[in-house]
C-alpha cells in the first residue's frame, strides 16, 4: 500500500499537498502570519503576526536601515535577512524608508529588522511542514 492508500487520502489529494506547501509558504513569507491563517490556526497566525510585525516596527522606530545588497558578504547577508520579511520590505523600501544612520539606534534598529526577517523565515518552514503534513 502506498502511502497516500494508507493515511486514506486519495492520489488527487496527495498530488495536490506539495502544491498546497507552496502556496502556504508564498504566503507565509509574503505576509507574516497568513500562512498559518490559511491552515486555520488564528491563535498562531496573530501571535506569530504580533511578533514579527512588533521586531519590524521597534527596528524602524529606532531608525536602522533597510539594505539592499550594500557592503561586503555581511552587509548581503544582513540584506537577505531583512527581506524575510517579506511584503513589508519592499513597502517600505518603496515608501522612500532607509534608515537614518546618525540615529541613536541605527545599529540595534538593523538587528531588530534582520531578527524580524530571520523569524518570519523561520515560520515560513512552520507552515511548510503543516501544509506538507510533516507537522501537526
């Protein structure tokens, strides 16, 4: 028996679970919290949303940059982290936001967007596995 057989799901529906991950996970990473609204778990989508959100806002607040693709291998690095993000990003990116470097808080303000990023790519791989059935 294969393994679609033995959980009970059909060969349609076991064709469409990858399909279904990544869709989750586009979500996921487009708008913090959305996935795991899709799988229908609310309580997990606003807590995780609050959170992400909160890193991104406290990290603007304190004026740190948004980087793109600036410096040396760190600086790349830092960048990718902070388009984990996702959407909000590239908003704010297109809002004319770019950190203000004499800030107090500049350097506390890039950790604080990278760390947003860096979670919210963390629960984009929470959604995957729930989305996949690899997680409960």
């Amino acid at each position: 028996m294969s393994a679609p057989e033995r959980k009970g799901a059909s060969v349609a529906e076991a064709g469409s679970a990858p399909r279904r991950a990544w869709w989750t996970a586009g979500a996921a990473w487009l708008v913090p919290g959305l996935g795991h609204l899709l799988l229908g778990r609310r309580a997990r989508a606003l807590l995780f949303a609050v959170l992400v959100f909160g890193a991104l806002a406290i990290g603007v607040a304190l004026r740190g940059p948004l980087l793109f693709f600036e410096g040396g291998f760190i600086g790349k690095l830092v960048t990718l982290a902070s388009m984990g993000v996702g959407l909000p990003y590239f908003v704010l990116r297109l809002s004319g936001y770019h950190g203000e470097a004499l800030a107090i808080g500049f350097e506390y303000g890039k950790a604080f967007i990278a760390t947003a990023g860096l979670m919210n790519l963390l629960l984009v791989l929470d959604a995957w596995d729930i989305a996949s059935g690899r997680k409960e």
